[in-house]
C-alpha cells in the first residue's frame, strides 16, 4: 500500500469513527425536562480559577451544607435560599479567559428517568475577530436551582447522579467534556 493509499484509508476510518462516535453523543429523546430558576450568572467571581485553562468545569450541590460553602468560597454575603428537599443546583464555568466577550448560558437540564442521569445543554460565547471586548480577564459562570423529581432526589441522596454536557451551536448540539470541581 503506498503512503498516499494509506493516509486515504486513514482519512476513511477517522471520517467513520467521527460519525459514528458523534450520533452516541446527543441527547437521549426519552428525557424529562426540568424547570430550573438562574440563581446568578456573571463574568468574574471570588475563587476564578486563573491557571488560563479556559476549560468548562461544573459543581453539582445537593444539599445545604455545601451550598453555603460553595458560595462563601466565591462570593460575598449570604447564599440564595434554596429549598434542598425540593431542588439542586448546578454551576457550570467557562474557565478563565484573558478579555471580555465571552459568555455562558444553560438552554435546557433534562433527567433521564430511570438511570439518574442529568443532561444539561449549553450555549457558550466567544467573541469574533475583531470584535471590540472589554480587556479586563473574566471567568463567566451560571448557577441554577433545579427542580427535581422524587426519582432523581433519591439518586442525589445516594449521590448517584451523572451529568453530561451538551453544547448547543446554531442546530448543532454535540456532547462536551465538562469537569467536575468537586
């Protein structure tokens, strides 16, 4: 096989496996929807991880203990009252940018029921080439309460939830490494 053969059949089998490993990643169709109020959303927080990593990262919080250390740790007063018996909450962070522009927004945080797991699908912002944006560094982040069903308040209570990220880009949406701060 010639050098040009081959780099056409690796070419092949990197367009399949993009293909294939792409449709396991959406968003299951048996999924509830959940309705969830912001908390706060913003572009610089307290604890802003300044390492320029950029990278998503998410804290889960179920209870109210870690919801007031989660808060005190990053902002300043007391924490929003969240009714844990009723909701969770869920902040996700865009990471450490260098200038303004950027900017995070969660669409839609569905459950999967009977397999504890929660799907979150974003929108995040970049700005363009060009673009005029504020030169001070941000970390944008979003904080909602969300209201759970019986079935996933159980699975938080064993801490046996699972959170994927999706992101969503025009009609595009495509599953996103998010980690997990705690």
């Amino acid at each position: 096989m010639t050098l040009t053969e081959l780099a056409h059949t690796g070419a092949l089998v990197l367009l399949v496996c993009q293909s294939a490993c792409a449709s396991q990643e959406t968003v299951p169709e048996q999924r509830d929807v959940l309705a969830f109020d912001p908390i706060a959303r913003g572009a610089w927080y307290a604890g802003a991880n300044l390492d320029g990593s950029g990278a998503l990262a998410y804290e889960l919080v179920r209870d109210r203990d870690d919801w007031s250390a989660f808060w005190e740790e990053r902002f300043t007063g007391s924490a929003p009252d969240v009714d844990f018996s009723e909701h969770f909450v869920i902040a996700v962070f865009q990471g450490h940018q260098r200038t303004g522009g950027f900017g995070i927004n969660l669409l839609e945080i569905a459950h999967e029921p009977g397999t504890g797991a929660v799907h979150v699908t974003l929108s995040t912002r970049e700005p363009g080439a060009g673009e005029a944006v504020d030169l001070g560094e941000t970390s944008p982040y979003e904080i909602v309460r969300i209201n759970a069903p019986a079935e996933l308040r159980q699975a938080l209570e064993r801490d046996n939830v699972r959170v994927a990220f999706y992101r969503r880009a025009g009609s595009t949406v495509t599953r996103v490494d998010v980690a997990r701060l705690r």
